[in-house]
C-alpha cells in the first residue's frame, strides 16, 4: 500500500531534483524514494558501528566521511 505526503524543500533542492531528474529520465519521486532508502540504510549501518562514505573504487580508501546521521 502507498501513502502520499507532502514536503516543503527549499528553491535549490528543488533546481537541483529537477536537474537530476531530467538528466536521469526519472521522477523526483523517485529521487525522493531512493534518498530515504540510502539514509535509512546508512542510519542502521551507523548502528552497527558501520561507517558512510565516498570510497575511490582504484585504492578503496575512504576519502569522505559522512557524518551527522
């Protein structure tokens, strides 16, 4: 079953799902969608002493922490 809610964002989020959602011939929902999945991922994995980041794929060194979950 779906439920519909409403967000207020600000102007540059908006600009910014607009421009992904073009480039990526999706929706903003499904944008939306997405991001809630990676931070209710990352947050149990912060649980479970797990760290989130961007991680170059050649050295596989973290090179930047995401914090702040």
């Amino acid at each position: 079953m779906s439920k519909r809610f409403n967000v207020v964002l600000s102007d540059e989020l908006i600009a910014a799902m607009d421009q992904v959602a073009d480039k990526n011939e999706t929706s903003k929902s499904d944008i939306l969608r997405k991001a809630l999945q990676l931070y209710l991922a990352a947050k149990e994995g912060t649980k479970q002493g797990m760290k989130l980041g961007l991680v170059d794929p050649t050295t596989k060194e973290l090179k930047t922490e995401i914090t702040g979950l």
